[in-house]
C-alpha cells in the first residue's frame, strides 16, 4: 500500500509540475473573455490558442492543440488591427487632417490610444486596452540608479530614449490643446507625461510591422504601425521561425509556423535575430542564452588600450572610425564558441598595416599574439566590471524594495553577458596558448 500511495504521490507531482510548466490557462478571467467577445464581433474566428501564465515568459498563449509545421497560427481580420487608419476614422480625424505642421503616425497612435483609455467606459476599444500593460519595462521608464548599471553602450541609448520621449511631449504640446473642443476635461491633464510615456511604449514593443500607403496629413515617417490585439500576446523566443504578413486577400494579418508545437505549449514567434541589449531597449525584456546575444565593448574601454606613446594613435582611431568599429566591437558566443566579431583585434601594427587588414590581407604572428593577448585584458576587465555592478544590484535589491523588477531585469542581462565574457575570456587563453 505504501509503495502504491508513493507511486501515485509522484504521478501527482510530476502531473503538477507539468502543469506549472506548460502554463495556466487563464481563458477563463473576465478580461479575455470580454476581449474574445470583441474580436468574434469584429470577425476573428476563434482559434486554438488560449491566454496561459507560463513560468519563464509570464503571460502569453497556448494551443490547444498540436500545430503542424507550416500551419496557420493565428489569422487577425484587419477590421481587429488598430492602426493610423483607425484613428482617422475616430473623432481625432478631422483635427489630425487639420493641424500643421502634419503629426507623426507615431503621435497620431499614441494620441488615439491616451484618448481611447481616457474614455473608459465609453471607448470600443476598452475590451483591448483592459487587457494591455499598465506599466512597460523599456529602458525609457527605468529609474536613474537603474539605468546606472546598464552597460555603457545601452545606458547611452536609454538616455537618448528618454530624451527622444521628453522631446516628443514637449513638441506635441500645441497639437494636444487643440484637441480641447473634443474633451471636458483640460487636455493638459489628459494628455500627460506619464500617458504619452505608456502610449508610447505600447506602440513600440506592441506593434507588427505593416506598410500604409503616405497620407499628406502625416508627417514624411514611414507609417508601418499596427495593433494587433490577442495576436500581441504571443511571446519571443530567439530559437523559432515564423512566417509573417498582411494577406492583402484574405484581408487579414496572418501568422504562419515553420516548426511544430506540441499541444499544450506556448506558442512562440521570433521577433527578429536581436542580442539582449537591442530586445531590451525596444521590448523591455531579456532572453535567456539567447544565440543572438553579444557584449558592446565601448569606444573609452577600447581606447583605454591604445598606447600614449603609439605615435599613430589618431590615425589608427581615424581609421577605426571611418569603419565603424569603434561602436560595433563585441564579444560574441554562437554554436558554443566564442569570438571577438570586430577585425579591431587582429592588427597593432602601422596605421598602413591596419588598412591593408580591412582590406582582407593576413595579419603577422606577432600582431595576432598581441592582439589575442589585448582582447584577453579588455574582456578581463569587462568581467570584472560586470561582476561589480553585480554586486551592486544584489545590495540595491536588498535596500530598495520598490526597485526590485527593474533591478531583476538589469541582473538577468547582466549575468547573460557575464556568461558570454567568461566563455570568451576561456578561449582567448586557449588561443594565447597555442601562438606562444
């Protein structure tokens, strides 16, 4: 009887654990029931897929059944996508068809969807904006001592992000208030900081890639943008292939597989061959061994590397610039190696010599030992850089409560690139070894 009770006990765990792993289907919450109800109003034929928690990617979506490679996944009717077509057709039309100098698609969106929550009730689209973010995770909304203790290369441009927002809000301000004959409210309460900050985001982590044809009440930017709702829950993953785009017959955003996934399991969608500093800064979030992940070796660190007696210092940074190197120097780990994916390394010779490298020549013994043997000490001292603001965050997680998810995910890229450093750092030595 023991022996039974135990077998069972197991089969039991084992059945939850599997559970917990697959997901917890969430179809059942009010939210997505309504939105469900919105999207068949609006033609979306119910598919296999359901809302579910996973452990590692939080919400997304899971089939119910198994898809075949070069299946359908999900079939969107554009009358459910949200784009600068939409906004037109809203009450903000004839105002953005107005207004000069022509606003951005960009602002045109984000000003549909501040308006349209604003509305709440009152909205068509409430079933949709219930069920979006309350907050983002982009660089953009990270607090200061957060943005700290990003490497240099993506701290530079969360900054710049920051920027490009605060700019957005204060040029835009004229354009908000002459919305005012729309609302009761003062504009100036509606149309915020902190509202144009979230509609922003949504746009730029929540958007499929769509061309529209050029409209003359829109500024000369490509206007690419579409919403797409319950589609937009489907998460990333760096390792899958997908086929995706507008069926100009079916009149619907299509999603096709290109590999099998098994019944019960999130169904993942690649949103492009990016490292962790690039899904970071445009999605908010970090993926774990990641094979598209690199680490940025910044101009200062590479230069501090750069002989103060090297009487061609400034030609060899002149050429190093003219090539784009300075910005584009990386230590890299693809199929279990590691590499430096920069030519930067490979000469040390003459300003001369290091022209006729990027040419494609082959550089002597002597330079590769002595550029193995420099790349060996930058990658050193990005470890030990990397470890230190490790440290770093463990204590702020300890002292600031409130920080905690914010740190969390500067923790997870940094513990990745440590990785990539570590393997990177392994190899040199082994490449040291075999020149001397």
């Amino acid at each position: 009887m023991k022996k039974s009770r135990g077998r069972t006990g197991r089969k039991r765990r084992r059945k939850h654990l599997k559970g917990f792993m697959d997901g917890v289907n969430c179809s059942h919450k009010l939210e997505y029931i309504k939105l469900k109800k919105w999207l068949k109003e609006r033609g979306f034929e119910d598919s296999n897929l359901r809302p579910a928690e996973f452990w590692e990617t939080g919400r997304g979506l899971m089939t119910t059944k198994t898809l075949q490679a070069g299946g359908l996944i999900i079939s969107l009717p554009e009358k459910c996508l949200l784009t600068t077509g939409t906004v037109l057709s809203s009450c903000l039309g004839g105002h953005i068809v107005k207004w000069k100098p022509p606003v951005s698609p960009l602002l045109a969106l984000c000003t549909f969807l501040i308006a349209e929550k604003h509305a709440g009730e009152k909205s068509p689209w409430k079933p949709y904006l219930d069920v979006l973010p309350k907050t983002y995770t982009c660089p953009a909304c990270l607090e200061p001592a957060v943005i700290n203790l990003l490497p240099n290369p993506l701290k530079k441009k969360a900054q710049e992000q920051k920027l490009m927002i605060q700019e957005l809000f204060r040029s835009s301000q004229a354009f908000f208030s002459s919305l005012q004959p729309l609302f009761a409210e003062s504009t100036g309460n509606i149309f915020n900081f902190s509202a144009l900050e979230w509609a922003w985001c949504t746009v730029n982590t929540r958007t499929i890639y769509m061309k529209h044809p050029p409209r003359a009440c829109f500024s000369l930017e490509p206007d690419v943008y579409a919403l797409a709702p319950y589609l937009d829950l489907l998460n990333h993953s760096p390792n899958v292939q997908v086929k995706a785009a507008f069926n100009e017959r079916t009149r619907s955003y299509e999603i096709w597989a290109n590999s099998e996934c098994k019944k019960h399991q999130e169904v993942l969608i690649c949103y492009g061959p990016h490292d962790n500093q690039r899904l970071l800064l445009e999605y908010g979030f970090v993926a774990m061994d990641n094979p598209h992940s690199s680490v940025y070796v910044s101009a200062d660190t590479l230069l501090k590397y750069f002989s103060p007696l090297d009487k061609q210092r400034k030609a060899k940074v002149s050429i190093l610039k003219d090539h784009d190197f300075l910005d584009r120097t990386t230590f890299v780990i693809q199929l279990g190696s590691a590499a430096n994916n920069s030519e930067f390394f490979k000469h040390f010779g003459s300003s001369a010599c290091w022209k006729r490298i990027l040419l494609g020549d082959v550089t002597s013994a002597r330079n590769e030992q002595q550029a193995l043997g420099t790349a060996a000490k930058i990658c050193q001292f990005l470890i030990e850089e990397t470890q230190h603001v490790l440290l770093q965050i463990s204590q702020l997680k300890r002292d600031k409560e409130d920080l905690k998810p914010q740190l969390a995910l500067v923790e997870m890229l940094r513990s990745e690139e440590l990785k990539i450093l570590q393997k990177s750092a392994e190899i040199l030595c082994n490449l040291n070894l075999g020149t001397t």
